[in-house]
C-alpha cells in the first residue's frame, strides 16, 4: 500500500516539484493550493505517469478554520498522512512603519499558524503509527533579522525554531523533523514580494526542481536542518562568528541591493 504525502503550496515552485518527486517514488499525494486548474491538471498529469492517487484540495490556508476543513475532509475521505510537507508561504518587501498590515498579518497566518496547526492535527496519527516525516521550507532567512522584510525572516525563524525543537520530541517516537533552508530561488515569491519580477535585481537563484530534490533527500534520512547550497551554508555559519548588530546592518545592505526601488 502507498504512503501518502501532503504538500501545501503545490501548484508552483518548490512545492510543485515536491510532488513530482513524491510520485516519482511511488505515494500518493494529497495537493493543497489556490489555484484550482492547477492542482487539477498536475493531479491529471501525476495519475497518468505514475499510476498513484491524487486528491486535490482548492483552499487558502490564511483563511479561519481552513487547516480544520482539509484535515476534516481528509478524515470523511479515510485518507491519512505519513508526509507532510508544509511548503505554502510568502513575503513581502518594505519597512515594517509603511507596511500593510493586512498583508502581514495573512503572512504570519500561512507562513507560522497554517505551519503549526497542520502539524498539529496530523502528527497524532504519525505518532500511533510509530512513524511519519514532516518537513517545514523554512529559509536562509531563518537564521538572523532581516531588516526591510522583518516579519518575513521573523516568520522564518519561527519554521527552523518550531521544527528543530519538533525533532527533538519526536526523536523516540520515529517521526523526523526537517527544516529546510533554501536560499533564493527561482519561484514566484518575489512577484509576490516586489509586486513586479522586473523590480529585481537579476541574481543567481537555485531551481524548485534543485530544492525540492534535496529536501527530499535530507527528509528521508532524517536530517533535521537541510541548508541548500554549499554558498549558503557558508554564510549561515559565518553569522555566528560575528557581532548580532553587524550581521544584522548587513543583512540590511544585502536586502537593499536584491531591490531596485520603485520610480
């Protein structure tokens, strides 16, 4: 029998290569996304080439009770699942006294609440089974502020935070606990960020596809921060040999640079 996967986020990006890859190895796979007619031609797509099950769930997980209704529906259907990929989440560009605050406020929802509550609900059935996978995208981000997209990187910290100590919980229990923590990438989440792609500057970015493949890869052994690329392993430990605030200013001179600011 399949064991079955759940991505959030699955239409594009990273989480849209999580679930060729999942399929790819043979489970079944449950998609939760906004979009619709994508969900339903990747579950038209993944049927065919894989000869799996796909069950697509159109929903926004920002929106009160809509982590209850998936998890509801699931149930109703007798589907459990034994991953759980939490890859739904986005950011937004700017100074914290100029923000929206109702796009901020959507951002801590999906990126931290949607995260916990999903792990919540699903974690007991892992836990009566004696095993289970669970892996939150969390960022290079995760490891200092991020001035000009401080709520973003605050909401980052939380995903690496939440899940190393998940791990070590869960160590006895045969349920592991993967952080994973992309640098940029070449998704759509600077069109949501920035408003418009062109308004970034160009940078070297890693694939979804080259993202998902080594999430997949640290998740099935277990590992419980998986920092993606060689350069940003780097950075991430030389953060922790130098002062808090001259991380922190460059950080800053780091974020400005990505952005060309609006005309």
């Amino acid at each position: 029998m399949n064991k079955t996967a759940l991505i959030t986020g699955s239409s594009s990006g990273i989480g849209y290569e999580f679930a060729k890859i999942f399929a790819k190895n043979g489970n079944d796979l449950v998609l939760v996304s906004l979009d619709k007619g994508k969900l339903d031609d990747l579950k038209k797509e993944l049927e065919e080439k894989y000869k799996i099950k796909v069950y697509a769930i159109e929903k926004d997980l920002v929106l009160p009770d809509s982590v209850n209704e998936v998890y509801d529906e699931l149930q109703e259907q007798k589907i459990e699942v034994d991953y759980l990929v939490n890859n739904a989440g986005f950011g937004d560009f700017g100074l914290f006294a100029d923000c929206n605050w109702d796009k901020q406020e959507k951002m801590i929802g999906l990126n931290i609440t949607a995260v916990a509550h999903l792990t919540r609900l699903f974690l007991p059935y892992m836990i009566g089974q004696g095993g289970g996978k669970i892996l939150n995208v969390a960022s290079t981000a995760s490891f200092q502020p991020g001035p000009t997209m401080s709520v973003y990187f605050a909401t980052k910290a939380f995903v690496l935070s939440f899940s190393e100590a998940l791990s070590n919980e869960l160590k006895n229990k045969g349920i592991t606990v993967t952080a994973l923590c992309p640098g940029s990438t070449e998704t759509g989440f600077h069109e949501v960020v920035m408003g418009d792609p062109k308004l970034l500057i160009a940078r070297k970015k890693s694939s979804p596809q080259e993202v998902a493949e080594y999430g997949y890869v640290s998740m099935m052994k277990g590992k419980t921060v998986a920092i993606h690329g060689f350069k940003n392993k780097f950075l991430v430990t030389m953060t922790r040999f130098f002062p808090r605030d001259l991380v922190v200013k460059a950080t800053r001179k780091i974020q400005e640079k990505k952005h060309i600011k609006n005309i």
